[in-house]
C-alpha cells in the first residue's frame, strides 16, 4: 500500500521590508511630522503588519471609522446635555464650577470636529484615497493635542493622563501609519 504524499506546510506570505522613502510622498501642512512619524512608524518600526491584516484593515477601516462615528453621535449628545447641567450649577452655586464647564465645552468642540472629520473620510477611505488618510491623521493629531492641553489645563500635571494620551495616539498612528502606503489615489 503506497503512502499517502505529505504536502508541504504553508508559509505565510513574507511582509515586505518597508522603503526609507514614503511611499505616496509625504504632503499637506504637516509633511515634516508625516515624514518623521513614517520613519518611527514602518521603517523603523521593530515589525510590520502581516500584509493580510493590513488588507483587512484597509477594507473593513471605512465601515469600523463609520461605526465609531456613529456611537460617538449619542456621547456627543450626553455631553451636551452634562455641560449645559454643569453651566447651570455653576450659574446658580459659584463660579468655582467655570473651569469645569468650560473644560467640558472645550472637549465637546473637540470631539464633534473628529467625528465630522471622520464621516467626512469615510467616502475617501472606501475609494483608497490619500486625502482620507490624510483626514484620520489630522484627526489623531488633534486627538493627542487635546489630550495634552486638558491634561494640563486644571492648573496641575496629570502625568498619568498625558501617559494614556500618548500611548492611544501611538497605537492609533502606528496602525494608521501601517496602511499608509494602501492610500495612492
């Protein structure tokens, strides 16, 4: 009785060593800091994305971005409704609460202008556009800045909410930094 022939184990499909150059070239306002963060992010990053997760990635993205921007649309609502509470308190107890409200204001502006910025990418994600990436890059940019600025605005330093704040935006960059090159148009 001949033996059954034995197959090959399978091996995945090498991920390919990133270029020293980004690749669509870096524009826009802030070129400099998407060159610097490309660097930290893919060329010199200890390792890269499987190529087949980056491809689920690219084309499940549009459809998570517009599944986060639609749960954040009831959180827009609850702070609304929290700051116009707290400004009212403030108006009938003391001033002391002002700085919260206006915190609380500050943050709800903030996080309107990301969830406008994400619906607005969604149509260009869904098309591989440059100018969609561009968009949630922005927007993490000023997820961390705010992060920061309300870190420090209550007169104190919250180094543990800097620290939060600084390793979400280098998750979310990375991974945004690891589809990078799927954003040609």
């Amino acid at each position: 009785m001949a033996e059954p022939a034995q197959v090959p184990p399978v091996t995945p499909a090498p991920t390919p060593k990133p270029s020293a150059t980004p690749t669509p070239p870096v524009s826009g306002p802030l070129a400099a800091l998407e060159a610097t963060l490309y660097e930290w992010f893919v060329y010199k990053a200890p390792f890269q994305f499987p190529v087949a997760l980056t491809d689920f990635i690219v084309k499940a993205g549009p459809w998570i971005t517009l599944a986060l921007a639609i749960i954040l649309l009831p959180v827009i609502f609850t702070a609304i409704a929290a700051a116009l509470f707290v400004g009212s308190l403030a108006s009938v107890y003391s001033a002391s609460v002002a700085q919260p409200t206006f915190m609380l204001w500050i943050a709800l502006i903030v996080l309107i202008i990301q969830v406008v910025v994400m619906f607005v990418a969604i149509p260009q994600l869904l098309k591989q556009q440059r100018s969609g990436w561009l968009l949630l890059f922005y927007a993490d940019l000023i997820s961390l800045a705010y992060g920061i600025f309300n870190s420090l605005s209550y007169g104190f330093f919250a180094v543990g909410s800097i620290i939060l704040s600084l390793i979400a935006a280098a998750i979310g960059l990375y991974i945004l930094f690891q589809i990078r090159r799927y954003y040609v148009k």
